[in-house]
C-alpha cells in the first residue's frame, strides 16, 4: 500500500457527448438500476438527477494557462461491445462498487450537491477497521482510480453515468482549486489555489481512528490529526467543500477538523494519483465521453509544480513525492512545498504523453530506465527497479516505508506499457522486455491459478523475491502492462500472460459479491480495498477494448 494510505485517489470543459440512442449494449453488460439510500442527503436537488459534471466551470483555461501546448490528439470512436471474454466481470465488479442499499457495508456513497449526483468510493471497504485503522474515507489514489474504472466502464458499455458521479465527487469535495466546485468558495473567497486533490476525504462523515485488529492503534490521520489535516467536505455534515470555512462563511485554513492538532500543512496532495486522472480523461475522450482537452491543461498546470526542475542535474521532469500548501504562518493557500523524493512507483509517462509534455515523458522514461539499470547493477537481477532516489542516490529508506511492495514495481510497468502503446518508444520497449523477462522467470502456474512476486526485501537481503502469491491490485496491474503491450505489439504470448491472471480472477479470486477479496498475513492489511478492485476494473476494461477482437 502506498504511504499516504497509511499515514496521510466539468471535467471536460464542453459538451459532453451522450450515447446514441442505438446502443447495442445488452443488459448483462449494464449496472443494474441504483437504489439510492433514502439517508444520502439531497444538498439541492431532491430528485438527485445526475447532471452534465462535465460542465462544471474552470477558472482556469487553456487560453489562460501558459505555455499551452496541444493535448494529445484522439480520435472518437465507439468502444461499446455486447459480448466479450471479461464483460461478465466487469459487469460485476461495477455493480459491486455503485450498488448499495444504504445498509452498511458499502463500497461507495453517493450524494446529491447543487443538483449534481457524486459517488466517492471508500479506500477500504466501509468499515472494515484495517489498514488505515479507520472506515469511512476515501483516497485520492482510490477515487482517481475509480473515475478510471468507470469510465473504461462507460467505453465499453456506453453507460456514462458512474464515471460522471465518480469525477462530480472530485471537482466537489477532493479538489478546491477554484471555487467552482461550490458556489460557497467563489475566488474572492478563496483565491487561486491549485488544480490538485486532497488526498484523504471524509466520505461519511464518521471517519476515524479505530484499532486494528492485531492491537495498532489507527492512524493518525484522523483524531489526533497530527499529520496532514484533513477538511471537512461530508455533505451529511455541511453543504460546502473541502475547503474549511468559519462561521462567518469565510475560508479558514487555521479550522482542523475533530479537534485535531494538525500545524503542519493545511492542503497536500499525492500527485501520483492526480496524475492518473489524466489517463481517465484520454479514455473518455477516445471513447466519446466527452472532450478532455481544458481539464488536461488544468491538470497539468496543477501538477507541474510536483515535477523537478528541467535543469535538475539528476533527473529533470521527473514527479516528486508529494505537493503541499498552507504551511506559513497565519496559514494561506500561498505557501507550497514539495518532498523531493523520486518514486519509481509514482510515475506516469503516459499521463504526461496525454498532458502534451512529450519531453517530461521521455524524461520520466530516463529515470526508470535509470532505476531499473541500478537494481540489476546491485542486486543481478535485471527487471526490477530502484524504488527511491533521494538526496542523489538510489535506497529504500524514504518517506513511503512501502518499498518492498511489489504494487509499485508493477505499477510502474503498467504506466510505462501505456506509455508504450501511446508512443511505440524503443526505449521503453526495451526497459518493459526485461521486466517482462524477470516476471516469467518469477512466474509459477498451478492449475487455472498463477503465482507472481508480492513483495521484495527492503531490509536485510535488499531486492529478493521474499512473498510470491495473490494481491488483486498487483494483478490488475500487471495484467494491464501486459494487456498494452500484446496490443501493440499484436504478441499472442503476452496476452495469453494476461488472460491468465484475469482467469484465475475471474474463476477463483471473485467473491460472490463480484469483487476481490486481499488476504494479509497482517490480519489488519486484510480487506476489500477500492484502489486494489479499481485496478482490476481497468485491467478488464482494457483487455475488453483493446483485445476483444
């Protein structure tokens, strides 16, 4: 898991494009009708119609935005399908994470602001006290992850709707950068603040601190709040954003929610996860969805000052661990801070591809490249990569403790295999076959269930294979990077890589409620995770697009 799940995932400016009227998708592969809890609260609208989010105004435009270059081009096209290999499971899984009947558990909570229907999806399952310790919340990286899902969702089955409710949710309450998301934070209010998430949100409004089940207390993140603050943007509390106001209705940046002692930083974002959204955006675009091309330079402007410098002596363009405001004294919007720590794991070359960076993208493909140099150089084995460089070198030890995840190796391989897709890089083909290589070396089939690597030791034999199994994110994701590149590459042994990790979930992984179950050996990192179901949406979804042929 990533360290901000532990200690701190309009759109479309424009008229979104809705689905002809001759859609040739078959119930079977539609979500079934939403039975709306009577509890949600309706903020204005009663009948809680899902309205056009794609335009939800930006203060900021590309005509406004400098150095503006062109979004990558896509042309529209009909991804819709009525039958394919994984369209029962995807069905499922998206049934799973927007059908609920307000009896907890539920996977998500959907609300209704300003006449608009927003779904966020909870990080863990509601109410399972683990991981976090808490229940009740979402994560920028599970929400991104989310709008991702849905909208592939939306691709293929021409049901626009979920992917609509996920993004409403963000511009809302997960993204304060300019008073649009609430008439209650217009600019005089509010100023220019960034074109970010928060990441961590109070879903439910009962988000906190539980013990876990081996005797951990929770995180800190909620109660004692002594990390990161987190706002209070629950419209069952309140009808406005995530933005604090005091009681004259004016931003406060000094408010800390529950009492919290939070002096450290009053807005910060994990901008791995924002970049995804970019990805997100691309797909509704290609597909038809709706035209991504001012929210990408928004985005954009928004994450760029995540990036290192072009003159960076290390590794120019390449995004660092964290992006946080709010931290001088009285607090303001104006102050902002970076963590100068490069995760393999947060990159997105293809996001920056999207985003009309075509150089930062080639920068970033350096860095991995780099990293993955410096893991064979190390450890004889070529494949892997480094998963931090700080303070100009490579290690282990930084402020995400996570490194021995194998979540981040394939993460990595899943953006970079995008990347490649978009582009046909030789450089990132040849950084993706020795991964690949690595990955059949550490491959182990049992019957319709596969076994790959979990987890590496950050520890004491540093870069050895120390857990292999099942972990659903881990799957999707490398079902994903291999998904691209057989695409691409029109390489039947690769998709046949994929198929089989999507069989074994499909056939053994998928609980009776159409999601993906993670078992731990720390009872208290066992749960039903939302980023963790997401990718695995993804990898369905892709393979429906791109393979189903």
């Amino acid at each position: 898991m990533t360290y901000r799940s532990i200690v701190r995932n309009s759109i479309f400016i424009g008229t979104l494009l809705t689905a002809p009227a001759s859609c040739k998708c078959t119930s079977s592969a539609q979500v079934n009708p939403v039975n709306y809890p009577s509890a949600v609260t309706s903020l204005s609208n009663p009948s809680g119609t899902t309205t056009d989010i794609f335009n939800i105004g930006a203060a900021l435009t590309a005509s406004s935005v400098p150095d503006a270059d062109p979004i990558m081009p896509v042309m529209s096209m009909d991804g819709r399908r009525t039958s394919g290999r994984y369209l029962a499971p995807l069905s499922e899984l998206a049934n799973y994470f927007v059908n609920n009947d307000g009896n907890k558990p539920n996977a998500s909570l959907s609300t209704v602001i300003h006449g608009t229907r927003a779904r966020a999806a909870y990080h863990v399952y509601e109410d399972m006290a683990t991981h976090l310790c808490n229940s009740g919340a979402t994560t920028s990286e599970s929400q991104a992850l989310f709008f991702n899902f849905m909208t592939l969702y939306g691709a293929v089955t021409g049901n626009k709707q979920y992917a609509q409710e996920a993004y409403a949710y963000i511009r809302y309450f997960m993204m304060p950068h300019d008073g649009a998301e609430s008439p209650q934070l217009p600019d005089a209010k509010l100023g220019k603040g960034p074109f970010v998430i928060h990441w961590l949100i109070d879903v439910s409004g009962e988000a906190k601190s539980n013990t876990c089940p081996d005797g951990r207390p929770g995180s800190g993140v909620f109660g004692k709040n002594i990390v990161y603050n987190m706002y209070n943007p629950t419209p069952r509390s309140a009808p406005y954003s995530s933005i604090a106001l005091g009681p004259n209705g004016q931003v406060d940046l000094t408010l800390r929610q529950k009492g919290g002692g939070n002096h450290v930083a009053s807005f910060s974002s994990a901008p791995d996860a924002d970049q995804w959204l970019a990805n997100g955006a691309y797909w509704a675009g290609k597909y038809g969805l709706g035209k991504p091309y001012e929210f990408l330079t928004n985005l954009r402007s928004g994450l760029s000052e995540g990036m290192t410098p072009d003159d960076d002596k290390d590794f120019p363009d390449t995004m660092r661990f964290a992006i946080y405001w709010g931290m001088d004294n009285p607090p303001t919007l104006a102050y902002k801070g970076t963590i100068n720590e490069l995760y393999a794991g947060y990159q997105d070359p293809a996001a920056w591809e999207i985003m009309g960076r075509p150089k930062w993208a080639k920068n970033v493909v350096k860095f991995l490249g780099a990293a993955q140099n410096e893991f064979s150089k190390r450890y004889g084995q070529s494949g892997p990569f480094m998963p931090l460089f700080k303070d100009g070198v490579f290690g282990w030890e930084g402020s995400d403790p996570n490194t021995y995840w194998m979540g981040f190796q394939y993460r990595t391989f899943a953006h970079l295999a995008h990347y490649y897709y978009l582009t046909g890089d030789k450089d990132a083909k040849a950084i993706l076959d020795r991964f690949v290589s690595w990955m059949k070396k550490n491959w182990a089939v049992d019957g319709s269930s596969v076994s790959i690597p979990q987890a590496l030791d950050n520890k004491v034999n540093l870069g050895k294979v120390v857990k292999s199994g099942y972990e659903p994110g881990s799957f999707g994701l490398a079902a994903q990077g291999l998904i691209a590149l057989a695409a691409k590459d029109n390489d039947a042994e690769l998709k046949k890589m994929g198929e089989v990790i999507l069989d074994d979930l499909a056939k053994n992984r998928k609980g009776k409620n159409g999601a993906y179950f993670y078992s731990d050996p720390l009872p208290s990192n066992s749960a039903t995770y939302g980023f963790q179901n997401a990718e695995v949406g993804i990898a369905y979804g892709l393979y429906t697009l791109l393979l189903n042929n």
